[in-house]
C-alpha cells in the first residue's frame, strides 16, 4: 500500500468520525476542517530555496552623536528556505534586515549582517544566507552649523517691468550632518522659483536644497522668500541745479552756484521731475571753504528714487 493510499485512507477515517459529532455550528466545523487540509498541505510541500534581492537594509542603535558617512548601503540579498509556495510568493518587501550599531563609535567601523538580524513575515521559512554578510562604514562626528539662504530664480518677468530686490525670512538657517560634509558648506540654496511673467511684487514659501542627501535642516520656522518687482528703472541727468546756502556767514560767499545731479528710478516717476523741482542744500561752518550738497526732491516724488551722483561732490565756499 503506497504512501498516497495512506493519506487518503487517514483523511476519510478523519472525516467519518467528524460527521458522527454534534457540533452546534456546522460552518464553523466545516471552515475548520478546510483549515487543517490546507495546513496539512503546505506541510507537505517540497522545500524550495529562494533568493530575494534589494530587501531594505535598516539601521538601528546609532549613537546620537555620530552619522554615517560616505555611500550607504540601502538594500541587500537575502536567501531563504521553507515551503516552495511559501518562499515563492515573499517579496523583498515582506522582510527587513536590521544593521545594529549599538555603541559604534566614530571611525571606520564593520558591521556584521546575520540571519538573525533579518524580519520574516512567517515562522515556517528561515534564512539561510545575507549578501553580503557584513558592511564596512564611516561614522563621523555629528555637527550644526547656522549659513545663509541665497535665492535662486527662473524665468523671465513681464515686459516693462524689473526685479527690485529680494528678502528671505529667515535669512540663516541651522543644518546637521557629519563633519566631512557639512565643514564645506558656506551657504544654502531654495529651491528654483518661478518668475516667468510675473509683474508684480509677490511672497512664497520655499523649500531649502540641501547640498548632499544626508544633511538636515533643523530650523523649524517655515522660510519665505519676499520677491519685490517694479516698472523698468532708468537715469536722468539735470546740469544745473541751484546750490542754496542755509546757513551763510557774515561776508561769505558761494563760488559754487549749481551741480549737476543723476537720478535713477521707476521710468514714469524720474520723467514727472523737472530741473525746476530741485534743489542742493548746504550748511556750513564758518571757519570751512567746502561742503558737501544735500539734494532735495519734491515732497511727492517717489521714494523709489534715488541720488546716484552729485558734480561735484562738494561745493566750494568764500569766507
């Protein structure tokens, strides 16, 4: 009598005794008995090895005042036993191995991967085998460092129109990462912002690019780039520009009578000014023979406007 013979015989002893017992729920018993077949089954399963590549490699117990330098291993292999529909339907997702780095110290350090250090999803399959069973890193001094955020931009902007100036909020941010990578770094970038037909000022929230993977930013405040745009800007000279003395001494003179003065501005506010609508104010001591002139716009000018040059820079005076 073979060994199939055996098994079918033992099932149907199985069964008729179970069909003479009272059992008050019969689906239940029914479930249970489907249960056990399917058990029995799997049990009876040829064993099968199986190879699972690029299964996610974890680290665990780092000390807090070290980080992990260099290249990092993410995945590796692992090889397993059991069941042959078992291990043929695992994904290397399913599992974990586990790269324990309790009381590694800075340096150059080796840490060993074993079959105990992998995560399975049933007790019925065992690992055979990790590739590679053993990793070899950099630990590295753990530092912070506060640098600057610089902008950067994309784009163009409307016609007519230009970029004033630009402000970050906060300007310095506080990063961490391991020495060798974060003594390089003098400053950090947002990330790219848009300003293809933009025509007006405008704020957003910016990302901060950090130069390699491995290093944080720490500071938590959100950073928010303010972007100030305007009408185009040009220059606009005036020769003649009357120099008033406020404050003449007795018997003094002004040899200086005008300077030529060079505006820079929005394009429509520097042509609404006229020659006329200026003036060069001084002050004096009475002992002096030069001084330096102050230039006066109208009381609505734009204050966008500014004084790029004074000819000459100091006006000459008579005691």
């Amino acid at each position: 009598m073979n060994l199939s013979w055996l098994r079918w015989l033992s099932l149907d002893r199985l069964w008729n005794r179970l069909r003479h017992v009272e059992v008050e729920n019969k689906g239940l018993m029914v479930m249970a008995i489907l249960l056990a077949v399917l058990l029995f089954a799997v049990s009876r399963q040829p064993i099968s090895d199986v190879k699972l590549f690029n299964v996610p490699l974890e680290y665990r117990g780092q000390r807090p005042d070290v980080e992990i330098s260099g290249e990092i291993t993410q995945t590796v292999s692992v090889r397993v036993r059991g069941p042959r529909d078992l291990v043929r339907s695992l994904t290397p997702t399913q599992l974990s191995v586990i790269a324990d780095l309790t009381n590694k110290e800075a340096g150059e350090r080796v840490v060993q991967l074993r079959p105990d250090d992998v995560s399975l999803p049933d007790n019925g399959i065992h690992v055979i085998q990790v590739e590679p069973a053993s990793l070899r890193l950099v630990l590295e001094p753990k530092i912070r460092k506060q640098v600057p955020v610089e902008a950067q931009y994309s784009g163009q902007l409307a016609d007519g129109v230009e970029f004033y100036s630009a402000r970050l909020q906060p300007p310095v941010v506080e990063i961490e990462g391991a020495q060798s990578h974060l003594g390089k770094v003098s400053r950090v970038l947002t990330e790219t912002v848009n300003l293809n037909g933009r025509s007006s000022s405008f704020s957003v929230a910016v990302d901060v690019e950090m130069p390699h993977p491995s290093l944080r930013v720490l500071t938590s405040d959100e950073v928010k780039l303010f972007v100030e745009i305007g009408e185009r800007r040009s220059f606009k000279r005036f020769a003649n520009v009357p120099v008033q003395w406020l404050n003449p001494s007795p018997g003094g003179a002004l040899l200086t009578k005008t300077v030529a003065v060079e505006l820079y501005g929005p394009n429509s506010a520097v042509d609404a000014i006229q020659e006329k609508d200026l003036r060069a104010e001084i002050t004096a001591d009475p002992n002096t023979t030069r001084a330096v002139p102050k230039i006066i716009l109208p009381v609505n000018a734009d204050p966008r406007i500014g004084i790029r040059s004074i000819i000459p820079n100091e006006v000459k005076l008579k005691k």
